[in-house]
C-alpha cells in the first residue's frame, strides 16, 4: 500500500500490512485527498476486503493482509480517493441500524430519513388503533426500499436494527405499495426487502409519483412516506463530490426551487390518503417556506407542520388529510 512518498524505518517490516496498519494508512491517505470521514471509509474498506465486522477489525487488529487482499483493496482505495462513496464500493450501507445493499442506481440511505420511517411507525400505529385492518401505507420514490422495509419491519414488532428471525411483538398487519422510476432501483429494493423478512409486506411498483396507483385505490391509504428529489438547482455545485458526481441525479435534483418533484406530491396527496391519513415527507432545510406554502395551498391537508432533524435543520413535512 505504500507510495513514493511514504517511507517506513528500517526496524518496520515494511512487507506485513495489518489491519491496523492499513487502517491508519488509508485514514491518512483519504484524509488528504479531502474525504469526508475518511476514518470510517478507512474501516469500511478493509473490513470489505477481509471480511470482518469493525469490532473483529480491532479485536483482530494484528492480522495480517494476503496480497490478493492488498490487491483488491488497493484498487478500491484509488476510487475512494476521487470521491466515489465508500458505500458503492462495498455494496452496502446501514439504515435504522439494518444493513442494505445499495448501488449507483440508487441514492445512499442517511441517518437524517429514518426521521420518516419512526414518523410513519407512529401514524400507521395509530391507524390501526383505529381500526384500520389492514393498515395501507404507499412510498413514493423508494430507492433502496429502506423506508418501506423498516416501516414494514417496525410494524411487526421488531426493534431498530433487530433481526427478521426474532418473534414479532404487537405485529400490525400492513400493505405496502412502493414505486420508483428506476427499474434497477426496484430491483435492488426486492432484494432488500426479502433480506430483511419483508417482502410479502411490499408490492413495488414502476413509474413516476402516482402514475403506477390505480383509481379504485384513492383514497384508501393511511399513510403516504416519501423522500423525493429535492435539491434546488443553486444548490448543486454546493455538495458534495461524492454526491454531486456519483450518486443518482434523479434521486436528488428537484428542479430551480428544489419543488419540481415536491409540488405535485403534495398537491396530489389528499386524493390517495384516507380522510385523518397521514403525509409524511423529508425537504431540503431551505425550502421551509415554500413546502409550507405548498402544504397550505392543497386544502385537502390540516395539521401541517414541519419538523427539524437532529442535526436542527429543517427535514420533514407531516400534515394530515381532512
């Protein structure tokens, strides 16, 4: 792993890359490239590589890597280095303490979105409280189909992070419909789901905001969820490398205002949701007052509200239709 400018002392047996070693090499190496938490990318590589978890990277500190290892992970660090995300080279991420597979066709699942899944939880809880039977919750936009999985997931008992095999507690039976524009998106979302025990709970489907909804299906949803594209287009050139070159536009650019995506999804929302159903989605902290705007203009919705994330930025519309 070594480069022209790095030199080791002649007491290092420069020949043996630990774990360890790699870690604090590549830590550095990405730390001067200017990567975003390069410590954890650093991790994320060679646990990848050679197969262990980050606890096992550490209790294992001393391992040594083979040259097919030093091999792969090379080539991998050359490509974390321009800025592809660290989770596209290792295939996966971690969402609501679950790991999903995720891909370039795709948007990489944030800390931030699992806002939407625990707001979404409590309305389809207390649909069912109602009476719903059975609760129906529609996803615009799914992505990885971690929103729906773990909405899925929460509602047959299972903790954050829990795994599908441990026995539901209070399980709500719930149907979900989850579209995306993206065939591969779809796919990937399939593949998630039946990981993590969901899947019969999930129908996916193709196409863009409410196209792939049917008209006997109005107004029988209890709860809408959705992190569409939000971006403002003065915004772009402002993010991240990783981001802005790697991971999907169309997950992410919402037009001049960021509302291209937005307006219709609200505008529309009353005609799919049940009367007292609730609308959840996640905006850009800039656009407060335009989704605001855009909530009050459907007269369909009441309760709108708009709800910081814990990093205190506006993130999360929620309203509910009358």
């Amino acid at each position: 792993m070594s480069t022209s400018s790095e030199h080791e002392s002649a007491n290092t047996q420069v020949d043996v890359w630990t774990s360890r070693r790699l870690i604090r090499w590549i830590d550095s190496h990405l730390t001067a490239k200017g990567i975003d938490a390069p410590r954890v990318c650093a991790e994320m590589l060679v646990g990848h590589v050679v197969g262990a978890e980050r606890m096992q990277l550490y209790m294992e500190a001393d391992r040594p890597a083979s040259a097919a290892e030093l091999e792969r992970l090379r080539a991998l660090v050359v490509r974390a280095a321009r800025h592809e995300p660290v989770q596209y080279l290792v295939g996966e991420a971690w969402f609501w303490s679950k790991r999903f597979a995720v891909g370039p066709a795709t948007l990489i699942p944030r800390p931030a979105t699992e806002h939407l899944v625990e707001e979404a939880v409590v309305a389809a809880r207390a649909a069912a409280a109602n009476g719903a039977r059975p609760v129906r919750l529609l996803e615009i936009g799914t992505g990885t189909g971690c929103i729906s999985t773990c909405v899925a997931a929460g509602l047959r008992g299972q903790r954050r992070g829990t795994e599908p095999t441990d026995p539901p507690v209070l399980p709500i039976d719930i149907q979900i419909v989850a579209t995306d524009l993206v065939p591969a998106a779809l796919d990937l979302a399939r593949t998630n789901a039946t990981a993590h025990g969901a899947s019969d709970a999930i129908e996916f489907r193709a196409g863009s905001i409410y196209e792939p909804l049917t008209a006997p299906e109005q107004g029988t949803f209890h709860v809408l969820v959705s992190n569409p594209p939000y971006v403002r287009d003065d915004e772009w050139q402002e993010m991240n490398a990783n981001v802005r070159d790697h991971e999907p536009r169309t997950a992410l650019a919402g037009g001049a205002a960021g509302m291209d995506v937005l307006a219709p999804l609200i505008a529309g929302a009353h005609t799919w949701l049940v009367p007292g159903g609730r609308l959840v989605v996640e905006i850009g902290h800039r656009q407060h007052d335009d989704v605001r705007a855009a909530a009050a203009a459907n007269a369909h919705l009441d309760g709108v509200d708009i709800k910081k994330d814990f990093e205190g930025f506006w993130r999360m519309l929620v309203a509910t239709r009358k």
